[in-house]
C-alpha cells in the first residue's frame, strides 16, 4: 500500500502544467488600478524628457534605436 501511494505521488508531477489563468480571465488581472502611473501619457512623455535630458536613449529598457531620431 505505501509504495502504491509513493507511485500515486510520483507520477502526478508529470501531469501536464495547465495555467492558473484562463486567457478570458487575464482582463480581470489587467486591473487599470495595477498600473504604476495614473496617466501613462503624462508617463510616456516624462519619460521621453528624461531620455532627452540624459542622453542616454533605451537605458531603462525601453524600445527604440537605430538612428536616435524621432
């Protein structure tokens, strides 16, 4: 009996990963109240003055590239 409950235990490791979250339940997730900034234009826009004022472009990883133009 014990090594058929050690079987029984071992083999449900191997049982394929489903995920926690269903894909039309990710919108409940996707609560505006998570975000870090309540404005992201306002977000966005700071974030491109700091870029300009440092010079240093996609250094907080951030997209971008290439030639440095707008």
């Amino acid at each position: 009996m014990p090594l058929l409950l050690l079987a029984l235990l071992i083999s449900s490791g191997c049982s394929p990963i489903t995920p926690w979250v269903k894909p039309y339940e990710r919108n409940n997730l996707a609560d505006p109240i998570m975000s870090f900034s309540p404005d992201p234009v306002e977000a966005g826009y700071m974030h491109h003055v700091y870029q300009a004022r440092e010079g240093a472009r996609g250094a907080e990883g951030g997209g971008g590239g290439g030639c440095g133009c707008n």
